[in-house]
C-alpha cells in the first residue's frame, strides 16, 4: 500500500512508466526529475547561503520545463493533473530507469 492507496509503489512506478513512452520525454524527466529534487534539497541552504535560492530556482524552473516539453513529445497531460499523487511518483520512476527496472 502506497501514497494513500491499495496500489504498491510498484503499480504507481509501472502506470506513470506506461504514460511517459516517447523516447524525448523519458530523456527530458531523466534530465528534469533530478534537477526539481536537487532545487528541493537546496531549498534548507538559502538560510545560510541566500545566493543558493537563484541557483535553486533556476533548477526548480528547469526541470519543470524539462517536465512539459516532453510532455508536449508524448501528446499528454502530464499524470499529476489525473492524481496529485504522480508528483511523488517521478523520483521513484527515475531511480528505477537509471537503475534498469524500468
């Protein structure tokens, strides 16, 4: 059971893999995924180094443009607009594709 649901991470990892097929988005959330989580972890340090808030924005705002311009490749809305929940399934897809689970 995960993310509020009967279904395991497995299933959510598996259904949001079946909605992102075009080769350019799964390239573009390989890329964009990552930038979103480090602009997040970076998030705590603006307090001691402010000038990491520009460095964190523009990770955040990267990523997120990497999200829908692979989503405009793949003719879909991105998933999270179907279920909130997708919002925290990308991570877990994208340690399963550079681990080759996906």
């Amino acid at each position: 059971m995960a993310l509020l649901s009967e279904r395991s991470m497995d299933e959510w990892v598996a259904e949001y893999a079946e909605a992102h097929q075009h080769p350019a988005n799964r390239l573009l959330h390989t890329l964009g995924i990552p930038l979103i989580a480090l602009s997040i972890i970076l998030l705590p340090g603006v307090f001691f180094a402010p000038q990491l808030g520009w460095l964190a924005l523009a990770l955040f705002v990267v990523g997120w443009v990497f999200q829908f311009v692979g989503h405009a490749y793949e003719g879909k809305p991105p998933e999270f607009l179907k279920d909130w929940r997708f919002l925290f399934v990308g991570l877990r897809w994208w340690i399963a594709k550079v681990s080759g689970r996906v």
